[in-house]
C-alpha cells in the first residue's frame, strides 16, 4: 500500500510541477510509513525538509490525496542516508554543499506577479541581479508572512546562478546560518565554516528576525557580512520587519542591515490579488467564472500561503467529487472567511489569527524557544483561547506545544498584568477580538 501510493503520487507530481524541481526535490524522497490518510516521508537534510513544507507541501499533500482517493496529509522527517543529487552549477562557479546550495525552480522573476504593493521591491531586486555587489548592497525586504519575499530572494538567487559570472551562490534561513555554525563549532571546524560562506559571490539569507538574542550568532554573522560586503559581493536579506524593530538584535547589525536599500512588501492591493489569483488558479488547472474570482480575491488573498492554500483545498474537493466550481461549492468548501465575524472562534481558528498577527509559524508558536517575540503571542493565543472556548486548560496547553495546566495559568496572569499598563498589547488584543468575531 505504502509503495503504491507513493508511486502514484509521484505520477501526479511529475504532471504537475517543472522537471527541475521534480527531480531536485521529489526524487530524493523516500515513503517510509502510511497510515490512513497520512504519508510520512524522509527528507535527506533538515534543510531539504523545511524547503519542501515551505514551498511543496500543498503539492505533496495534493497528490497523495488523489491516489489515496481521500484527504491525506503528509509528514516530513529527516533521514540523513539518502543521497541528494549534486545541483548543476552552469559555467563552472563553484558549487557549495547541500544544505546552501541556491535551488531552482519556479520561484523567478517571471513568476513574480508585480503590484503597487512590491513593484519596488522586485525593481530592487533585479537591479541587484543587474550590478552585484554594486547598488543596493544591501538588500533588505522586509514584510508579513506570505507576501513574496521569499520568492523574490530566490528570483535573485536563480538568475545569479543561471549567470555564473559572479561566484557560487548562498541561499538559506537564518536559523539554518545558526545550525551550520553551531555545527562547526561542536565538531571544531569553524575555520571551515568561515572559508565557506566568506568565499562566495552572494549571499542570500531568509528569515533574518530569527538572529534575534542569539549573540554568538549574530557576531559570527557581523564577520561574515562585513568580509563579503569589503569585498564587493552581493547580500540580500529578508525579515518580517524592518532592521529597527527587531528585538534582540546588536546595534552593530542593525546599522548594517539598514545601510543599503530597504524594502518594504506590503499586503496586495485588488488589481495584484486578482492577478495572483488567476496565476495560481492556472497553475492547478482551475477554470474560475468572474464571481468566483471575485469572492476569492476579496476574502482569501490576505498573502499567497492563504491563496494556494484555499484554491488547493478547492481544486482537491471538485476533483474528488466530480463537481464544477461554482460559487456554492467555492463557499461550501472554504467555509466562511479568515475575518468574516460570524466565523466560530474555534482553538485552531484562534491561534491561527494571532500567528498571522506576530508574523509566526504554527510551529515557532508550538516550539520551546522562550524568546519575547514567541513566548508573548503565545501567552497571548492561550489567553484568548480561555476567553472565547470552552476547553479545559491543558486542552489549550497541549495545543501551544504540550505546555500543561501551570503554564496556560501563568500566562493568563502574565497577560492580565500586562494588559493593565501595555497599551500596544491592549490594541492587539483589540485587532485580535475584532477578527474573532468578539
């Protein structure tokens, strides 16, 4: 069963993605358990997995719930046995391990859709790719989760690579920058480490607010950008918010970050959801009618990962149940909107809302780290989820990362404290009740 599923997966996969991306990131999967409605499968790399659940889970998801025959989801671990097929560097620039290697794929230029809200962001962009190491250098975006700016840093990353005049190209998140370094430092190899990321061309680095109170880090990395940037080549950074209002981070970064250009990627105005829509509606084969579009584009475009993943929902259900995609089913399937206030505060719905609000992940809110800017909201969502559900306390706790009933206690009084003399969490709150509906 495990073997079946999987093979007819991957047919659909290879339909249904670029040859590039199929073969450099669904070949190296290997299924390794099925259990109904759930594929796990094995990554070769930590990095390799978190690139999958950013950029191919919906996909992944997709496909297994066509050759299941019912809705499935899908969990990536890591088994470092696998073998990873070497990336081709074209004219001969030096290729650099795995795990920073600059991938290909759909994420270019010409896949970026352009709007008021990014044009100049992406016009940034491209002028990078155009003088390297010269203008803009550098380049800072910054913006909410799901608005592009990963996909702009991967443009840039692609269009160096596929030029091959300006050395090897690093790609990766912040947090996979503090894993290679604590790496090095256990098995006594940060002489290596240096070499490697100081001797590239370009150095592209996402999700820069995870530097965020670690020192150490954020002293190897200060290294680092000043020897690329003394040496002319090309950095380009991303963050969910500006250089200034990260907390945790040293003077010293800040001034560097903001001494090039910084870019600011906003939420999508009418014309550029509209666009992006109809995009990512061709891409799955959906055929949608003018209201359709309409109703999707008002009420589920807030950023691209709502998109894709409402019209993946959508294209998943009208193929299984053989139906056209007409505005009941569009409404029968996605439920009522992300804002629409008659939608029911449930635990799921209220801890999504306050993701969205810090700009976390399902998975940064659930995890250990004890840091303000994960710990607060975190407080926060069980506060609310006290408020607006019935569920027992460690109900919630186990929700927010199997924290037990003491926790979710200590956080009702910390946020009640707080809530007494912070003005800007009262206005969060505000925002937050408002979306739920309260």
């Amino acid at each position: 069963m495990l073997d079946s599923i999987w093979l007819e997966a991957r047919r659909h996969l290879r339909a249904g993605l670029l040859e590039k991306d199929y073969e450099t990131w669904i070949e190296p999967l290997r299924p390794a358990h099925w259990a109904p409605g759930e594929l796990t499968l094995e990554a070769p790399s930590g990095f390799f997995r978190d690139w999958l659940r950013r950029h191919f889970l919906a996909a992944l998801e997709q496909a297994v719930a066509r050759a299941s025959g019912g809705p499935a989801t899908v969990t990536l671990v890591v088994n470092r046995s696998l073998d990873v097929p070497t990336a081709r560097v074209p004219n001969g620039a030096r290729p650099l391990p795995e795990a920073i290697a600059a991938p290909a794929g759909r994420y270019t230029f010409d896949t970026f859709v352009v709007g008021t809200s990014n044009q100049v962001a992406q016009g940034a962009a491209r002028a990078v790719v155009a003088q390297p190491g010269a203008r803009f250098n550098p380049l800072f975006l910054y913006g909410g989760v799901g608005l592009g700016k990963t996909h702009l840093l991967y443009a840039v990353a692609h269009a160096l690579t596929q030029d091959g005049r300006h050395g090897a190209v690093a790609t990766l998140s912040a947090e996979n920058f503090v894993n290679e370094m604590i790496g090095a430092l256990r098995g006594d190899r940060m002489d290596r480490f240096r070499r490697r990321f100081r001797g590239i061309g370009t150095l592209i680095v996402d999700d820069v607010q995870f530097l965020a109170g670690k020192m150490r880090s954020q002293e190897e990395f200060y290294h680092t950008f000043n020897a690329l940037h003394d040496g002319r080549k090309q950095i380009v950074l991303a963050s969910d918010r500006p250089p200034h209002e990260i907390p945790g981070l040293e003077e010293t970064l800040r001034n560097r970050f903001a001494a090039g250009l910084m870019a600011d990627v906003k939420a999508p105005d009418p014309a550029l959801r509209l666009a992006l829509l109809r995009q990512k509606a061709s891409a799955l084969g959906l055929t949608l009618d003018t209201p359709v579009q309409t109703y999707i584009a008002d009420n589920w475009c807030a950023n691209v990962r709502v998109l894709e993943g409402a019209l993946t929902r959508l294209e998943a259900f009208a193929n299984l149940s053989g139906r056209t995609v007409d505005l009941a089913l569009v409404r029968e399937v996605l439920g009522l909107t992300p804002s629409a206030p008659g939608a029911r505060a449930t635990l799921e719905r209220i801890i999504g809302e306050v993701c969205h609000h810090f700009h976390l992940s399902r998975s940064e809110i659930a995890s250990g780290r004890r840091t303000a800017r994960v710990a607060l909201p975190r407080q926060l969502a069980m506060y609310l989820c006290r408020q607006h559900t019935d569920l027992p306390l460690t109900r919630i706790g186990a929700e927010l990362g199997g924290r037990d009933h003491s926790t979710v206690v200590h956080a009702l009084s910390a946020i009640e404290r707080r809530l007494a003399k912070d003005a800007a969490l009262r206005k969060a709150v505000s925002e937050l009740q408002e979306r739920l509906g309260a």
